[in-house]
C-alpha cells in the first residue's frame, strides 16, 4: 500500500511539473515579469541566458515591455531584446 501511494505521489508530481511554462532568457540583461497565479502576484527575475520553470497550474504573465498574456503551463516563452516569443 505505502509503495502504491509513493508511486501515485511521485507521478502526480512529475506530471505536474512536465505541465509547467518555462521562460527563456535569450537576451544579455535580467527580465522581470510579473506572474499572477491563483491570485498571487510574484516577480520572477530571469538572469540573461537563463531559464525558469513557473505557472504549473495556469497563470497572467505582465511582460518587460506591459503586455500581459495568458498561459495555461506547457509553453516555452522565450525572450530576447524585450521580445518575447511563446511557443
């Protein structure tokens, strides 16, 4: 029974986190962007030629340059110059 709750606890939480959004920082500078998720609002610094994992769940992201969009979690959003690109 525990091994059956491990198993089911592990793959609940593998499955949840191959859901996540991430963002990629392409650019040469740090972005910010505010990510409100189930009514939190957070900023998330991503360092330049970095990337994050974020919004598992669905989130609004307010981009470097004010436009906000929608992400349900699974896209790759992927930022360079102040342009961001979602895939």
């Amino acid at each position: 029974m525990t091994r059956l709750l491990l198993s089911v606890l592990l793959s609940t939480c593998m499955a949840s986190g191959a859901l996540a959004a991430t963002v990629i920082n392409s650019g040469s500078s740090t972005v910010v962007l505010q990510v409100v998720e189930d009514g939190s609002r957070v900023e998330l610094a991503v360092d330049a030629g970095a990337s994050e994992s974020f919004c598992p769940s669905g989130c609004f992201v307010t981009l470097p340059s004010g436009d906000r969009i929608g992400l349900e979690g699974g896209e790759t959003v992927e930022i360079k110059d102040g342009i961001a690109t979602v895939k």
